[in-house]
C-alpha cells in the first residue's frame, strides 16, 4: 500500500503530521528520508525544506537527507521508504523531474510501500498536469517548458494555498475562485482546493 500527502505547507499544522504518522507501521528511527529540494533556487536553504527537516527530526526520523534531482542522480531515491517534495517553481520541478528521470522512478515508488508528500509545486507535481500553474502564473516558466502532462500518481489537480490572495495578484481583480472557475471551465476538469491547513490524503493499493 502506497500513501500520498498532499499539502500547501508541508507539516503545517498537528493534524497533518499526525495523519502522516498515521501511515507509518514500521520503527521511524529505521525509516529513511528524502526531501527533494529541486524546486526552491535556495534548494535546501528554503526555509519550508529547513523546516521540514526539523519535523522529520522533531518527529524522530534519523536518517535523513536533501536531494536536488536538477544535480543529484535521482537514484538515491530508490531506497528511501518517505519522499517529500519540497514546493517551489512548479515548471522547474517538472522539468527537471523528467530531465533526470526521477519522474519514472518516483512513478515506480508511488507503487510500492512509499510515502509520497508533495508540498504546493511538490503535490502539483504528483498530478495529472500543471496547466492550471500556466493559467495563474504563466512568468513562472523561465524553463520555456511547453509540455504541462505531470507525473500523474494521483489524478487530483491541486489548487495550493487556494486561501492566499496575496499570492496570486490578479491584473483583473478576479478572486482566486473566479479564475479556478473559469480554468475549470475552459479545461473541462474539477480543480481540488486546498488551503494551507488542509491536506489531502490517499492510499492507493499496489495493483494499478
């Protein structure tokens, strides 16, 4: 049984470390981590990959280490039982996701006992696409990437930080919901919001 965690700010509130221990059978100490830092230009240095290292700590996981798949060959991860996706620039994050190939391999783990946590870019990433990222925040793809098909693990299309105005200005003046709405309709799909306390959590079984 696999387990997805999909989040706006990672461990952000009680209730979504528990629900991420939650999945855990197994002696955490033994666990090995990966937090993918490829999206941030401050890779490891985020502030969102420090602090998910510390919680990974907090919460006494002992062997843990940053990836950057836009350098590191992807791998290391391979033997890891959590991968965390750290957010960032979305178009990055999927660009060099298929560049190194840990898209196949992520793909691969999402099928075994692993833990997948995508945070903002992270969960988009995890999805079907990131088209909605091109409709919103299109100055965003300074990798001039034209193919938005993602990792498609779940079929969810996240809406991250859906509560943050302030994050997405609008020339227009259109709240986020208005233009969700209008992306819905002229893409025909269902956009799944989700604000920074809230989290999505899936199980999915081996056999797909």
């Amino acid at each position: 049984m696999s387990s997805l965690l999909l989040t706006s700010c990672g461990f952000y509130t009680e209730d979504i470390k528990n629900q991420f221990l939650d999945f855990i059978d197994r002696d955490i100490s033994q666990l090995k981590v990966s937090i993918i830092t490829t999206g941030s230009p401050l890779k490891e240095n985020n502030r969102y990959a420090q602090r998910a290292m510390q919680d990974f700590q907090d919460m006494g996981f002992q062997h843990i280490k940053f990836v950057d798949i836009e350098f590191d060959d992807p791998q290391i991860l391979i033997h890891r039982d959590v991968i965390y996706i750290n957010g960032g620039n979305p178009f990055a994050l999927l660009y060099y996701a298929k560049k190194s190939g840990a898209d196949e391999i992520i793909k691969t783990l999402a099928a075994q006992n692993v833990i997948i946590v995508g945070v903002s870019a992270g969960a988009l990433l995890l999805g079907p696409n990131i088209n909605i990222v091109d409709f919103f925040t299109p100055q965003m793809n300074t990798m001039d990437l034209t193919d938005f098909k993602a990792l498609g693990v779940t079929d969810k299309l996240i809406f991250p930080h859906y509560d943050r105005e302030d994050v997405y200005k609008d020339s227009t003046n259109k709240t986020i919901e208005e233009r969700i709405v209008e992306f819905e309709s002229n893409e025909n799909c269902k956009v799944t919001r989700l604000k920074d306390e809230e989290y999505i959590s899936i199980l999915m079984n081996q056999a797909h």
